[in-house]
C-alpha cells in the first residue's frame, strides 16, 4: 500500500437527486477528499455500462454512480432501477475479468443529503486508497 | 474544420479565487487543444462577464463556451443566453462547477487547483462534441391548480383569481382554512384568527374564478409544465353542494342527540356527530356525513332524520366518488402540517395522564367556536390554577425531529397571556431558548414577562401523576443548577410541526422533492425559495417548512407571483434534451421502446424502426443507454460527449 | 498478367473457417478461377520461405482467420502485411480474438498453471510444462514464445477488412471476395454484413411485443423454444438486438438464440457492455432483492456476453503498435 497514493475517482452522479446534494454539500461548504469529479447525467438511467470500462481504462481507480432512492424518488420514474439492474450484472463481470468489484460504488443519495455524500466521498475514497491502484491490462489500452 | 472555444473562468470574488489559483487555470486551459482564448474575470454571471462573451464570439469566431464557474442550475441560463446573444446556439456551452464542486469543497488550495484544472479540462473535451440543439415552445395553460386551502393556499388562490386567473383550489378536508382556522389568537398582535381569515375564506367562495373542490384529493397529474392533465378525485360528502343552504338543521336533527365522536377538527378534545361542519362559519358552509360512524352506512337502518328534516332535502346517501379532470399550467403545493404526536415522547404522560394537552388542543379550548365555548378547563370541568407551558416538545431532539419549529415559543407566551387574563392562573413555562425574532416579538416577549409568567430554563424529566389529579413535572432548573419538582393543574406541550403522515404519498402524485424528514424541496435555498425541482411546480407555506402566518402569506404570494410569471410569459420552452433516433441505425429491436417509461417511442412495422415522439419525451436518457445499435442519441448527453468528459476528468 | 493472387492463413483456429469458406459449395469453382490461391496451408503444402519469397504487396489480399497466441503467429501475420495489399481479418477470432479470447488470465503464471497444471482436465503428475528454450547434449529446441493472452489480430498488425462469424457465413464470405474483385474498394476497417443488428432481418422479429419485458432469463437448454416467438422475449438470453445481422440468421432458424459472433456494429466501443446493458433493462422487477437474485442465475456474464470478443474488448483492447 502506497502512501503517497493518491486515486483517480469518478463520480456519475443523477442531476435531480445526487447532483442537487453535491451543489447542496458546495453550498454548505462541507469539505471532503478532491480525488472525485463529477460528471453528470440527468438520470442514472443513462448511465451506460461502457463509461464505467472506459473509466477504468483511462485512469479511474474506482467509480461512484449514485442517483435517487427506489423506489419512487426517480425523476423519470425507473430510471434508478434500470441502472441497478445494469450495475448487478456489471459488478460479476467485473470480478470475473479480474477487476475488484470493490472499486464500482453504487449509492443512492437524495437532494437533501449532502452530509450523506460527503461520507460516501470520504469513505470511498479511504477504500480505494486502501486497494491500491488499479493494476489490469485495461488500463494499458490507450486510445 | 476545428473548433474554437473560449474559455472562462469566474473568480467570483474570492468564493473561487480564494482557493483556486484562477490565473495558474486559465493558462493551463489556454494551452488545450481548439481553446481559442482564456479568460479570468470577477463576476462572469455580472453584465461585463457575459458581455466578454459576446464580444469574444464575434472578435475570435468562437463557435463553443466553457464557463468554469458556480453551477448550472444556478447559471446554466444565464450563459446560455449570453451565447444566444453572441449568435450561437445556446447548447454549444458547457458549464463547468468550480465552485460548488471544487473551490468551496476542497481544503488544500494546490489540490483545488489541480481539480479545476481537470474539470475544466473535461469541460473543454466535452464541448467539442456538442451539437446545436434546437427547442420548440409551447403555449401555457392559463389555470392554475392549488393543492391545498389553508392559509397559504387562500392566499394564492385570491392573488392568482383577482389577476384573472382561473384558479382550481383543491382542498382534502371538508372545509378550507387548514390549522390556522382552529387557532383562537394570532401572535403578536393578537389578532383573531378568524377574524382575520374568514373574510379571506369567504372572498374564496365568491370568487368567479376559482373553482373549490373541497373533501377532495388529487389523483393524478399527467403532462407537463404548461399544460397539465389533473384527475381530482371528489369524495361524496352525502350532502349535495348545489342543494344545501347552510341552515345546519341536519345536524341538529341527527338520530344522535349528542356529540359522540371524536372531532378531528377539535384536535381530540371536543366531539362530533357522523353529521357535522368544523365550525359553524366553515366554508363551503355544507357538512360533510361520515360514513364510519353514521348509522344509515353503518347499519343500513337509519330513520334518517336529518333527510326529513332538511328543507331542500340536499342529503343523499348514494352519492359516489367523482372524478374531475382540469388543464393547468402551473400547480402550487401549500400542503401544509400537522404537529408532533407528543405521545411519542412517552415522558410527558401525553395520552396516559389527564390534563395533559398540547397546543393545537389549547387552541380548541380558547377558541370561543371550540368545544369549551372559550372555558379552559380541565377535564373534570374545573378551572385550573397553576398551568405549565413546556417548548421544544419533539423538536430539537435528535431522537425526534432535530430542526426547530419557529413558531412554538411563540405560541407558548401567546397561550401564557391569554391563560393568564381569561383565568389568572400561575404560569410557567419551561423553555430551553426563546426564540422571539419576528417583527415585534421581542416586545411581545417583554410584555409577557411583565404579565407575572414564570420562566424556567431547562428540561423537562418526567410528568408524574400527584394527589388530587394534579401533575408533578420533575426538570432541570439550569439556570440555578438544580433538579427541581413542580406541582400543577395542568400541563400544555409546545409540540413541534411535522410534515403529514402520508406526505410520501403525496409528493409522489405531485411530483415534488422532499427532504428526509419530508418537508416540501425548494430549488434553492437562498434564491428560489418557492420553486420546487420539477418544472411549474412551485411551494408555499408550512410545507416548506414550519414558519409563522406573516412568512406564510409572504411566501403564498410569492408562489403566486412565480405562478403568474410561469403563465403569463404564455410559452414554455420544450425539453431540451430529448432524443434522436437514426432511422438509418436503428434495427427495430425494439429494447429502446420496452425501456421508456413514458411511452414515447412507438414501432414502425412497415420501416421496421422505432420512432419518438418528442413532446413525449422527457430526457432521461435510459433508451441511449440501452441501444444496441447506437442509434439513439440523446441532446447534450451523447454518448461522444460522455465519453470525452469522462475521459478529460481522467487524464490528458 | 496473371489472376490476382490471394493467400489464407490459420492462426489460433478451429478450422471452421476453412470450413466456411468451402462452405460457398459451387460458387467455390467461381472464386478458384477467378485467383491464384498462393497461400492454403489447410489444401496446399506450405513453408514459412513460400512466403518470405513473394514481393512486397504480391498478393492481392490475404485472408487471416484465427487468434493471436504466441510469436509464430505475429511473425506470419507481420509477414503477411508485409506481402499483401490488402490484409483481411476473417472470422471472429481474428476480428475480435473469437473464442479463445475467452482464455484471459491474471499473467502468464497463471495462464500455464491453469491450462497444464491445474485445469480441470489435467493429468499431469510430473508437472510438466512448457519452456520456450530447451538445450541437451548440444541440442537446442525453441518453440515460439506464449503470449500471456489471446489478441485480435488487429492489436499486431494493420487489418484493412474485417470478415465477421464464427464462421463467416457463405454470403458474408463471398459478397468480400466480389467486393475485392470487383474494384469497389471500401473505406479501410469496414466489416462486411450487415449495416443493422440482427433482429433486422430477424425473421422472429415481427413477433416480438413492443415492450420486451422478462421476468427472469433461462438457458436455452432450460426452456422448450417456440420457434415462431422471439427467443428474447420467450426469456432466453439472445444477443440478436446488439450483434451484427448478415447472416441471415441461420442460428435463429435452427431454434438457437444468438450468441454475438458477428460481434458489434460501428460506434459500440464495448460489445459486452452494450449487452449487459439492454438484457439488464429489460428484466421485469422493482425490487432490489429480487434484481439481485435473479440476475445472480446468470451464471457467467463474461463468458456470455463476451463470448467471442473478450479481447476487443474495452478490459484489453490495445491500439496496433501498442502490445506486448
């Protein structure tokens, strides 16, 4: 484990719930580790297994995709559910092809939780930390 | 040919450049590949900042922005705007959060830096891909539906109907006025409550536009922001509306020649018949039969009396729900509360011990409508002497509600006062802190104190029964660093205002946001008070959150003023980001339409693809994620955006 | 001047390919007289100096089929490029890495542990395995060196056509020869078949509901297939939705569900992915626990949805230049 580690995390995150909480932690000025950027979708639906591959293979360490609380709190009424039902399969595949499904996060963090997002920045990025760097030929790609 | 972008990266005063190393950023970002021109400036979101913009489009023939600044809910606009002024198409910016997702969340000035370095970058990378995205508007439905008739709802109501606007006002309760038209007197004034509602509730009634619907719940909204769909369910009260004439007689001929029921209307302590009206100036002036305890529902054998005696003979057994349907352009959510069920909190005896009462009940007894006639009274009829007042009941408790209510020190002194000069008893009340922050409550305060009441700093313990029915409230006296015993007749919790019990329910027909404990969302604290997240839906009052009656109109009015501003602008811009679907990808395997959620996609058998309709279509995203083909793309979150955007917060 | 001369070639290969290409029955006595078959290990006897000896560019277009698994095989395909014009990768396993793709492992260690020591097959008491040098009595024996996984053929040499199944079905096969003979090039990495998914020309596809919802997903060895419904929606796991038509779906009409050998269609940067996207979506349920559970039966998602493109894969897909 390497001190100096510093991981590369992206976090996707819904814009109707997890966006609001993160602009709602900003506003709160609620500090927490920078190894995470946000990028968002409108809905966690969108969310394509692809990114979460290209992710690690350009750099991420680990991957955070959060959006709104089943089971209603969806903008777009399942959107959350088609996600999780994706991520269920991704995180096997993931093991299976020698990725720790450790470093995928799935969360789901309401609007008005941003105290709930520092935690899971934090302890997320003290996870990863601790796993170390990613090491598999998917980051040896390059495109 | 290549793009060229501008870069521009707000100071904002010092809430970014404190942290970020704005100048070390921008030059950083002016070396990226196609950035044309970077800039620093202290206020982007300021005239000259968006000025800059303009002016840089035409000088340096920028076709895409980034603007690195607060956030895009905040200014999404506002930039977008600037560029259409600029000529280009507003979709051909990208915002980019150093704010609230860098400089205000990062605590090493170096590591922030870094962060806006890598945001921006990916900004940068992202806007490339961005293709001019063109909206269509639509007209806006000029009614306006209010779900709600409490004092916020009222108050919309008649701001929205005297402007011209049609108002649908749709009440649950039989009678409109919410908990304000329990209340006796309103703090600090002292002003009758209903004195000064009833008027408000009657210039409802005889208002030309709006259309009441009370006893009545919304069942369903369909459609969008302009031009909703709403169902409202209208449950039978037995009495016809159109009929009844407001003479009461039926529930002075009830088979039942007493009260027998408990009065949810008088909070638990006064009784009703099945028959009933809140109270007797209760609008609509029509009561409402309740078919739990009403014999005729219960048995089937009623003598019906109240039929018999009804002059217009307005009761109707067989009357069924009724489903309404209305088009609105904008909805306002004025909800509303209820306050802590204080038996929760077992130590103070509530519901166990007698004489134990909580505020909303004390109304009841002061009010001189309720079911005391305005006698405060214990429960064996006699007058008490010495009365405990006990605040912060379920608020300010973490094992609780850990926020606190506002008005219920208020409402405390109010009710020592009024103890205080209707009986003379000896009050005290046990405070932690008195919160008196409105216009002339600290005077009121003041006044109080002078009145003789006793003050005692501290906790509460436990209520234990005593000799001769009376009560021994056992406290931390801080203030003299002692545990102490009192003895007295009567005890009124300060309970705390809560959300409804089926407030889950009802935010998801509405389809608004809450907070955890389920008070109604607003999309920004500061500046959009009375906005929810989802498009023309806005909030009023309690449901916010717990404040007093003046913030209460204040806000009502200004949910009303928004409301106005939504359909007077008379068009509403479409979704942006719909989708695409390319007929000359897509294979017609038909997983686009099986996940849409909105039944916007439909299948074309004799081109064997599937198309969308994009006034249905709300953005989500979900059929770009799942297309096999990649054929669909979704306006400003392709897959060639994500991609680079994903990859620019990585690396280089 | 003579025909245009072509070669063929089999690197980590069934022969199934070879197969196929003979597969086009009559239509094969149009294509031997229409080149000079230079280069057919599988028909013809065949030296490593038969192609070191041609000119640079002296066959018109070469037809690779089979993985990228050790030296030998790059030294050849780097051979070939050197020789052809045109380099075609034919079938899966050259386009994508095919089915030995599926034979990724940690490092190479692990690689000669799992398939000569610990498999599940294995009978190897004296643990033998292989070296890539061996010396005795002043004789030296090499054999090429393994490559610590499968790669596409793409990831070692320049391909300008790729030819997609496994095997390319005859059509696919000949509508590439006619192509090349005919002049009309097309643009460099253009895959034959199909522009469109296979649920296209699907002829199920008219039975499928607008809405395919599934409530859980069964092997096809678990349910009685109603040849005339769509297998997808019958709750069979078939990847026709995301993988390349053309084939005229032969697996279809033998009462399979597809199983993604022609792998995907441009602009899917991730075949598996996008499978694991849409089966994922399409099951029918609101609760967590019940999502789990059932997607749990799924009993080896890599190896199902990355059946015949592991190695082109975003987990290892390197540029050309870019490997070991």
């Amino acid at each position: 484990m390497n001190d100096n580690f510093e991981p590369k995390i992206v976090a996707i995150f819904c814009y109707w719930c997890t966006t609001q909480a993160a602009e709602l932690a900003g506003t709160s000025r609620m500090t927490y580790a920078p190894n995470v950027k946000i990028v968002k979708t409108m809905c966690t639906g969108r969310v394509d297994p692809q990114f979460i591959l290209w992710a690690f293979r350009n750099g991420a360490d680990g991957v955070i995709v959060s959006g709104c609380h089943p089971p209603s709190d969806c903008h777009y009424e399942d959107g959350n559910f088609k996600w999780f039902r994706k991520y269920v399969l991704l995180s096997k595949t993931l093991e299976q092809a020698g990725i720790d499904p450790k470093r995928l996060r799935q969360e789901w963090i309401s609007a008005s939780e941003a105290d709930k997002l520092k935690k899971v920045i934090t302890e997320f990025t003290e996870e990863i930390k601790a796993l170390g760097p990613l090491k598999h030929p998917i980051r040896e790609g390059g495109d | 040919m290549e793009n060229r972008i501008g870069v521009y990266i707000c100071h904002c005063g010092t809430n970014i450049a404190g942290k970020v190393d704005v100048e070390k950023v921008r030059e950083y970002a002016s070396h990226l590949k196609n950035v044309v021109i970077a800039r620093t400036y202290m206020f982007m979101c300021s005239e000259p900042g968006q000025e800059m913009i303009i002016k840089d489009i035409k000088e340096y023939g920028l076709n895409r922005i980034v603007v690195a600044a607060c956030t895009e809910t905040l200014h999404g606009h506002t930039f977008r705007e600037a560029a259409k002024k600029g000529g280009l198409n507003p979709y051909l910016v990208q915002m980019v959060s150093i704010r609230e997702f860098d400089s205000w969340v990062t605590e090493n000035k170096e590591e922030a830096t870094e962060k806006a370095k890598s945001l921006i970058r990916a900004g940068v990378y992202r806007v490339n891909y961005h293709r001019p995205v063109e909206t269509t508007t639509y007209p806006v439905n000029s009614n306006v539906l209010i779900v709600g008739a409490g004092i916020a709802g009222i108050t919309a109501a008649l701001v929205l109907a005297d402007a011209g606007k049609h108002v649908y006002l749709v009440e649950r309760q039989g009678f409109i006025g919410g908990n304000m038209a329990k209340f006796d007197k309103t703090f600090p004034t002292l002003d009758c409550a209903s004195c000064i509602l009833t008027p408000k509730m009657s210039a409802v009634k005889n208002n030309p536009n709006i259309t009441l619907y009370t006893y009545s719940d919304v069942e369903k909204i369909d459609g969008f922001v302009g031009n909703f769909d709403v169902t409202i369910n209208r449950r039978p009260r037995y009495v016809r509306e159109d009929l009844c004439i407001g003479c009461l007689s039926c529930i002075e001929n009830c088979v039942y020649k007493e009260p027998k029921f408990i009065s949810e209307f008088d909070e638990g302590i006064g009784k009703r018949k099945p028959v009933y009206v809140s109270f007797p100036q209760a609008i609509p002036l029509v009561p409402v039969i309740d078919p739990e305890t009403c014999i005729q529902f219960r048995t089937g054998k009623c003598v019906q009396t109240c039929l018999k005696g009804c002059p217009t003979k307005a009761i109707d057994f067989s009357m069924k729900e009724e489903k309404v349907n209305v088009k609105v352009g904008a909805i306002i959510a004025a909800t509303g509360f209820k306050v802590f069920d204080a038996s929760r909190d077992s130590k103070y005896g509530y519901g166990k011990l007698p004489n134990v009462f909580t505020t909303i009940q004390m109304e009841r007894m002061l009010n001189s409508a309720g079911p005391t006639g305005g006698e405060i009274r214990l429960q064996d009829g006699s007058v008490p002497k010495e009365v405990a007042i006990i605040n912060c009941v379920g608020s300010r408790n973490e094992n609780f509600n850990a926020y606190c209510s506002r008005v219920c020190c208020m409402i405390g002194l109010k009710h020592a006062h009024m103890i205080k000069d209707r009986i003379g008893a000896d009050v005290t009340i046990f405070y932690t802190d008195i919160r008196a922050n409105g216009k002339g409550y600290e005077e009121f305060y003041r006044k109080i104190m002078l009145e003789g009441v006793n003050f005692v700093r501290g906790e509460v313990a436990s209520i234990i029964p005593s000799e001769n029915n009376r009560l021994t409230i056992i406290f931390e006296d801080t203030l003299l660093s002692r545990v102490r015993k009192k003895e007295v007749d009567m005890v009124i919790l300060n309970v705390g205002l809560e959300p409804h019990d089926d407030w889950e329910d009802v935010r998801k027909v509405l389809n608004l946001t809450c907070t955890k404990e389920g008070w109604l969302m607003e999309k920004h604290p500061k500046l959009a008070p009375v906005t929810s997240l989802s498009d023309g839906r806005f909030i009023a009052g309690a449901a916010q959150f717990p404040k007093d009656i003046p913030d209460t109109v204040a806000q009502a009015e200004a949910a009303a003023a928004e409301a106005m501003s939504l359909v007077d602008r008379g068009v509403v811009e479409s979704e942006p980001n719909v989708i695409s679907i390319d007929e000359n990808k897509c294979s017609g395997c038909k997983m686009c339409i099986s996940v849409c959620p909105f039944n916007a996609i439909t299948y074309n058998e004799e081109k064997n693809i599937a198309e969308v309709n994009i006034g249905l279509c709300k953005g989500c995203g979900a059929c770009n994620a799942v297309c096999p083909s990649g054929a669909i793309s979704q306006n400003n979150y392709t897959d060639d955006e994500l991609f680079a955007e994903i990859m620019g917060v990585l690396r280089e | 001047m003579g025909k245009p001369k072509v070669g063929f070639y089999w690197f980590a290969s069934c022969g199934g390919c070879e197969e196929s290409q003979v597969d086009i029955a009559d239509k094969l006595i149009d294509v031997v007289n229409a080149v000079d078959i230079a280069i057919w290990p599988v028909a013809l006897d065949f030296k490593d100096s038969d192609l070191e000896k041609l000119e640079d560019g002296e066959l018109v277009a070469c037809f690779l089929n089979g993985a990228i698994t050790n030296s030998e095989h790059r030294k050849i395909a780097e051979l070939f490029r050197k020789k052809s014009k045109y380099v075609i990768a034919y079938g899966a396993c050259s386009y994508m890495g095919g089915i030995p793709g599926l034979e990724v492992s940690k490092d190479k260690e692990s690689l000669i542990e799992r398939v000569y020591l610990k498999g599940d097959i294995v009978v190897n008491p004296d643990k033998v395995v292989p070296v890539q040098e061996f010396k005795e009595d002043g004789v030296r024996i090499e054999i090429p060196e393994i490559y610590e996984r499968p790669y596409s053929l793409d990831e070692v040499i320049d391909v300008d056509f790729y030819v997609p199944g496994c095997p390319p079905t005859p059509n696919v096969f000949l509508d590439a020869v006619n192509t090349l003979l005919s002049g009309k090039i097309p643009e460099k990495g253009y895959v034959f078949g199909s522009r469109k998914s296979l649920c296209n020309e699907c002829p199920l596809n008219k039975t499928k509901p607008e809405k395919v919802l599934v409530k859980e997903f069964k092997r096809p060895h678990e349910v009685i297939l109603d040849p005339e419904k769509c297998y997808l929606a019958q709750g069979v796991i078939c990847l026709g939705p995301v993988t390349r038509g053309g084939c005229d779906s032969l697996c279809i009409k033998g009462g399979m569900p597809c199983t993604g050998c022609f792998g995907p269609l441009e602009g899917i940067k991730d075949y598996g992915a996008k499978a694991i996207s849409y089966i994922a979506s399409i099951l029918d349920s609101k609760d967590l626990d019940e999502i789990r559970k059932t997607l749990e039966k799924i009993p080896d998602p890599l190896g199902t949805f990355y059946r015949y493109s592991l190695p082109r894969s975003l987990f290892y897909k390197k540029r050309v230049g870019d490997k070991k």
